[in-house]
C-alpha cells in the first residue's frame, strides 16, 4: 500500500527553468511547495544549454518575443507580461548573477556558467522553504471529480490542490528528456499533439554534403522552398555527414519534421553568402573576366569558399574565367545564391535542443495555465505545444510560463 505524505499548496514535477520559476513564484506568495525531480540532480537542460552559457533571455519586449513564437502569439502573451525579459534579467542580477547582453540582444551570466543560474533559482527556493526530493519519478497523476488530488511516485502519494507539469520534452533525453509529462498530461484526459525533434541538424539526400562535413559558412539565409511556407533562417551554417546544421537550419528543422509526414523530401534554398546580393556577385564575376581572366575559376572562388566545397558549387572549377560559358556562369550564381537541398529527415532526438508538439493549448487557460479540463493542473515550459527560435526564446517561454502558474494558484 502506498504510504500517504503530508499536504502540499502546490507539487511541481520537473526541476528545469519552468518547474523553478513555479515553483519560486508559488513559494513567495506563502504557499508550501514540493519539488520533484525524476534525476538525480535539478535543474533540467540549464546546465546544457548555449554550451553550457545559458542565453537565458533576450532583449526583445514580451510582444517582440510573442511573434517569433507564429500564430500562437497572443497565447504567450499573459505569461510573458507577467515576467518579462527585463524582469528576469533583473531578478538575477538581485540574486547575484551578472546578467551581460553580449551583442546587443542575447543575454548570459556574466560568469558563462549555466550553473549559476540553477544555484540562484534553487537557493532562493530554499530559503522560501520549498522541499525538494531528487529520484523522485511521478508515475501517476491523481484526480478525482475533475480535480487535482496529488501524484503518486513509487510506493508514495503526495497530496495537493494543486499540481504543476513542467516535466520538458523528449529532446536531450541525457539530460533529462523523456515523455514522462505527455503520459501524465494524457493521463489526465489532454490531448499531445504530434511530437517531432526540433532545433537540430537535418539530413539530405545529397551525398555530396557529407564529403564536406566539417566545414561553415558564417552568413546563411536558408528557407523552406515549399508554397505558402515563408520560413527562412539565418546564421551560420555547417556541413555534416549527414546534412547540414548550425544556426542557419536549426529554426526550421522542427517544420521540416512536420512536413516530413506529407512529403517524401522538403527542398531548402540556400544563399551561401546572404550579405551578398546576386547582383553583387555578377559585378564581382565581371570584374574577374576583364581583371583575372586567366585564372581559374576555382582559384577566384578560394577567396570566399573552403577548397573542399569548391567543387560542389562551380561547374567548372580548371577553367580559367574568362573562358567561363554563360550556362556555367549562371550555374555557379544559382549556387552562391539559391542552393538547393532535399531534406529527408531531422537529427534524432539525442541531438534535438526543443521537442516541437506538445499538450494542445485550446485545453489550457493562457491567463494562468491552468488546464480547462482538470482543475488545479497547470502546465509550463516546453510540455506545452509550444517552439520558439534560437535565442533565449524558449527558455524565456518556460521561465515566464512556470512564474504565472506560481503566482495563479489558488
């Protein structure tokens, strides 16, 4: 028989930046909190991310932060408002982490330790008498006439009102992934729309990409070349064995994912080198015909392209340029400006950053996160269907999230 725990105001499954936040905000209106986490340490993916940095946040406004999110822009909203970038920002600093903008939009602890965030969130628990309990699986969440009793982990039973998921998604599952908030949130009758790795690598068909794994480019605009689809990203871009990835691809691959269920490839257009326009690059290929035209054209190409993907790109890369035909010349600005690869999949999730999919939003309350089905069941973080950009985006999300359901409880 299951041994019966004493009453908690609130119990938080799941130690990342949304389970924290929850659990702080709910801690300093007086609530008696109870913080389980099914590893053996707390605070989820923070100590991973940005390499172990943590960009925490950004300097964009709540309603800046809310587009890049797409159609459920007004859902973020009530969150975000409620803990905005600046007040996360500022609430780290009151604990003694030095927040710096870097570039003028992303924020990290001054000290680059992901670690110290943790250790500010999960002091300042402590002191506000949150308990907390490590190795702690929750394996059942308890309801009865439509609301929330308590959870069950093992062979105990937490009892509360209230219950937070902020158990993450599937991505990373090292460090800490896993399905466990979809099983509970389905346990309690919510529907998990279609869950896909996101903000990851993506695989081609073209085999000649693995040949120049290893290599960047530092400046790539790369788009989903499908009608109606106006994604695009921008940023570095690096070949793999597999395909490509970094920060040119890593927004879109969760759509890739998605889309991936009704076509057998998803083309992507690349230009190489966005801050040159094509029309740049014909004033550069005429100034090599009349100035350089005895050299090659793979040489002139070296000036911008490693040696390796020279080959890949130039039709015909021995051929001195002033001998360079049209069709070739149109080929080679085609491939600077608008490459074309097929994606056939998405990195798995063991290299996924952010899982795309989630609980359907239509069931839960956006003022406080409360689920409309189950009263006291609140959800936060990336459990929700719910993916942001690169950038301190989601984790902004989950923080703003888990702070609201803190402060909604009753």
């Amino acid at each position: 028989m299951a041994e019966t725990l004493k009453n908690f105001d609130l119990i938080v499954v799941g130690s990342g930046p949304a389970g924290l936040a929850g659990a702080l905000f709910a801690s300093e209106r007086g609530k008696r909190v109870l913080l389980l986490e099914k590893e053996n340490r707390f605070g989820g993916k923070i100590p991973l991310s940005g390499g172990g940095r943590c960009n925490v946040t950004n300097v964009l406004s709540p309603e800046e932060i809310a587009r890049t999110f797409g159609k459920n822009e007004r859902f973020l909203l009530p969150a975000l408002r409620n803990f905005p970038p600046e007040e996360v920002r500022r609430y780290f600093q009151s604990r003694g982490v030095e927040i710096e903008v870097t570039d003028g939009f992303h924020c990290f602890p001054r000290s680059k330790k992901a670690a110290d965030l943790v250790k500010a969130l999960l002091d300042h628990c402590d002191e506000n008498g949150v308990e907390r309990l490590s190795n702690a699986a929750v394996d059942k969440v308890l309801v009865e006439e439509g609301a929330i009793k308590g959870v069950h982990t093992g062979k105990k039973v937490f009892h509360a009102p209230n219950v937070l998921l902020a158990c993450g998604g599937k991505s990373y599952p090292k460090w800490s992934g896993s399905e466990l908030g979809y099983i509970l949130a389905r346990q309690a009758g919510h529907t998990i729309t279609p869950l896909y790795p996101a903000m990851t690598g993506v695989k081609c068909i073209e085999m000649w990409t693995g040949e120049c794994a290893g290599i960047s480019l530092e400046d790539v605009k790369c788009s989903i070349d499908l009608p109606k689809e106006k994604l695009s990203c921008r940023g570095e871009l690096l070949f793999t064995h597999e395909g490509i990835s970094a920060f040119a691809v890593l927004d879109l691959a969760g759509r890739v994912a998605e889309l991936l269920t009704q076509h057998d490839t998803v083309p992507l257009k690349l230009d190489l080198f966005a801050q040159i326009s094509p029309e740049e690059w014909r004033r550069i290929f005429q100034t090599w015909r009349q100035e350089k035209g005895k050299t090659s054209a793979g040489k002139l190409l070296s000036e911008y392209l490693p040696k390796r993907l020279i080959p890949h790109l130039c039709p015909a890369p021995e051929t001195p340029f002033a001998r360079f035909s049209g069709a070739d010349t149109g080929k080679l600005l085609e491939n600077l400006t608008a490459l074309t690869l097929h994606a056939h999949g998405v990195e798995n999730w063991h290299k996924a950053m952010v899982t795309r999919g989630g609980v359907e939003l239509k069931e839960i309350n956006s003022k406080t996160m409360e689920s409309r089905l189950i009263r006291g069941l609140y959800f936060a973080g990336e459990l929700t269907d719910l993916d942001g950009p690169c950038g301190g985006y989601n984790i902004q999300w989950a923080l703003s999230s888990g702070a609201l359901c803190g402060a909604s409880i009753r």
